[in-house]
C-alpha cells in the first residue's frame, strides 16, 4: 500500500491521496483528526483501495450494508478485457452499477 500510495502521488500530484490509513481514520472526521492530523483527506476519504480482493470484499459489503452507501466493486485491474465479480448476495443495484462500470471500461479498449 506504501509503494502504490507514492505511486499514485507521482503520477496525479493534484490529487489528495492518502496512505495506507485504517478505515475509522479514513471516513470519521474526528478518527481522521486523532489519527491523521494535518491530512487532507483524513475523515472524508470517497475512495478506499483495499491490499487485496478478501479485505476489499468483506469491508466493502460490511459498508453498503450497514450504511446504504452504493459500493461497486471488486473491479479488477490490469486484465486484458472487463472482469467483474458478482457475489450471490449482490442487489438489482450492484449488478446495473456494475454493469455500467464494465461498458465504460470496454469502450475505453
């Protein structure tokens, strides 16, 4: 997380990236405050990449769950052409978003 962190900061400088930060730090203002002081993403983060595809899964779906929030994912990357995974427990709304995520990054190919 440390190397795509300065990674992502090398290549996208305007952008407010933060990293690695603990879930509470990332989305809680007062967490982001303690934890991260002078962050400027710390506490209001709108994107969360995840080490690897199991800790993705099992936050993103504890968030959609617990708060309503519309998560889409995973999206894999690096793969020849689109490749999504739906879990059997996925909403009308996960597949339609998902769905939409896949065409766009067809047309890019």
């Amino acid at each position: 997380m440390r190397a795509a962190t300065r990674l992502a900061r090398d290549r996208r400088p305007d952008l407010p990236i933060e990293g690695p930060i603990q879930y509470d730090a990332a989305v809680d203002l007062e967490v982001g405050a303690q934890k991260m002081q002078g962050s400027a993403v710390a506490g209001q983060a709108t994107v969360l990449i995840f080490p690897d595809l199991n800790t993705g899964n099992n936050t993103y779906k504890a968030v959609q769950r617990e708060t309503g929030a519309i998560a889409i994912g995973p999206v894999l990357q690096g793969l020849k052409k689109p490749v999504k995974d739906l879990s059997r427990g996925c909403t009308v709304e996960d597949i339609v978003n998902t769905v939409a995520i896949t065409a766009i990054q067809a047309q890019a190919q």
